[in-house]
C-alpha cells in the first residue's frame, strides 16, 4: 500500500503536457480578439508605414530648422552689394542703385525677390526697356539695364520749339542732343513730355513710314502726322501718305515715281499718294 501511494505522489509532481487542437486553437484566437488582446507583431507590422512616414518628416524637419537657422538667417547669406551694369544715358543709375539698395540690403539673398524687384525699376525708370536680376551668391545682387534707343526726333513745328528724342514705343527720352540731330523729325501737335509717351497711333504709323522709306534708300527730313494722312519731307518735295492704306505699298509707288522723276530730271513741289490716282504738282 505504501508503495502505490509513493508512485501517485511522483505522478502529480510531473504532469503530462496537455495537447492542444487546432480547433481549440483557433478558439484561443476567437477569444483573445473578443478581449481585445492583439498580437505585437501584427501591431508592428500594420503601423510600420506610419511610423516610417512620421521618421521621414522628422528628418525633414530637424533639416528644415538648421537649415532656416544656419543658412537662411546667416549673415554670410545677406545681401551686402548691388552691381548696376548698363544705363547712364536716359535712365538715372544713381537714384536706380538708391532704390535698388533701399529694396534688398539686409535682406537674405535667398528670400529676395527679383521678379518684384524687376517691377519696381521699371516703373519707376520708364527710360529702361529692358531690367534683369540676378543673384550672385552668397551677398550680391547684378542689375543689367537695357535702355531705350532713341529712333527719332519729335517737335511741334513752331518756330524755336524744344526737339526731343522718342524711341519706338513713343516714349520721350529728353532733348536732343548734337549726337542725335540726324535723326529724322516728327512734327507733332499733341502734348510732349519727357518721360512720357506719345499718342499710341502716332508712332506705328510713324515708325512704319520711317522703315519703309530707309529701306528704299529715300532721305526724308521730316514727318508731320495727322489722323489721317502724314506729310513727308523729301528733299524739296512734299509727300502726302494715307494712314489709311498699306504703308509698304504707299511707299513703293513713291520710290519708283521720285526715282524716275530725278531720272528725268524734273523739279517736283509735291507728291500726293492719298488717293487712287497720284497727284503730282512740278514747278
């Protein structure tokens, strides 16, 4: 008796391990989820591609900061310098550095804005047609001035009137000086101010006639425009053109009249191209 008792005492200190089912499981699972008790590495792998992205904008970030701390708000990267390369002769270069200057020194060169800054000097500096900006790191700002060029010369025709120069837009550029009195003359009856423009339809018309009749190798003197019609000097001769009709045509039919007529050795007063048939007026 004792000896059986012995063995049930050895028995219980060594249980069996219990085996389990695939669908106990299973049912393990079932009740684990009903808990709320999830698996870690399940976990782990479903928020990975958030944890990822949060790293990734972290870095980001930290970079951002030094960056903005370290190169932006550096004081090697301010602007200390503005170059001004062009101009002088109808666009004032000291008062345009002033404003350049007053507009960026100080400022950082990566927060300048050109494109703002290319909007101001040509608003304020009609006389430039042309105003580019480019950064020259780490601290200096290059303004290349492009100015007007000067085409012809524009008066009102009365007698010891002021002669000023006009580009092709009808901008007016100042008052003639001896380098430019070769230019051809517009006679205009309008307002002329420096530093503004000209009635839009004067100077197409004008700059037309201009082309057109230095491409014939005609020397017209002087042009004095109408709304309708514009008036040429020719050497002694008076041209009349229509505004009306196509300048390239006006002009060809007067280059191949004057050209016979000088061949033919005739003194002419007046040539009228205005209408269908040419008027012609000799002395």
């Amino acid at each position: 008796m004792k000896h059986i008792n012995s063995r049930k005492e050895i028995t219980s200190r060594h249980p069996r391990p219990v085996q389990t089912s695939g669908n106990q499981l299973l049912l393990n699972k079932i009740k684990n989820r009903r808990r709320g008790i999830k698996n870690p590495r399940i976990l782990a792998r479903k928020y990975r591609v958030f944890i990822n992205i949060f790293v990734i904008f972290l870095v980001l970030g930290a970079v951002g900061y030094l960056s903005y701390k370290y190169i932006y708000l550096s004081p090697r990267f301010s602007v200390k310098k503005v170059s001004v390369v062009g101009g002088g002769k109808f666009v004032n270069l000291e008062d345009f550095k002033n404003i350049s200057e007053q507009k960026v020194l100080g400022q950082s060169i990566f927060s300048t804005n050109s494109r703002e800054l290319k909007k101001t000097l040509k608003d304020n500096f009609l006389g430039a047609r042309r105003v580019e900006v480019s950064l020259d790191y780490p601290d200096a700002l290059v303004i290349k001035v492009e100015e007007r060029v000067p085409v012809a010369v524009v008066t009102s025709g009365k007698k010891d009137a002021v002669h000023y120069l006009i580009d092709s837009e009808g901008y007016v550029l100042g008052e003639v000086s001896d380098e430019f009195m070769n230019l051809p003359e517009i006679i205009y009856e309008g307002e002329i101010r420096v530093g503004a423009f000209l009635e839009a339809q004067v100077v197409p018309v004008s700059i037309e006639i201009l082309s057109e009749v230095g491409k014939a190798g005609l020397n017209i003197s002087s042009i004095s425009f109408r709304e309708r019609y514009s008036r040429l000097r020719l050497g002694s001769t008076d041209v009349y053109l229509s505004n009306m009709k196509d300048i390239k045509e006006s002009v060809w039919k007067l280059e191949k009249l004057y050209k016979t007529l000088l061949l033919e050795g005739k003194s002419v007063i007046k040539i009228d191209l205005r209408y269908d048939k040419v008027i012609v007026l000799y002395e």
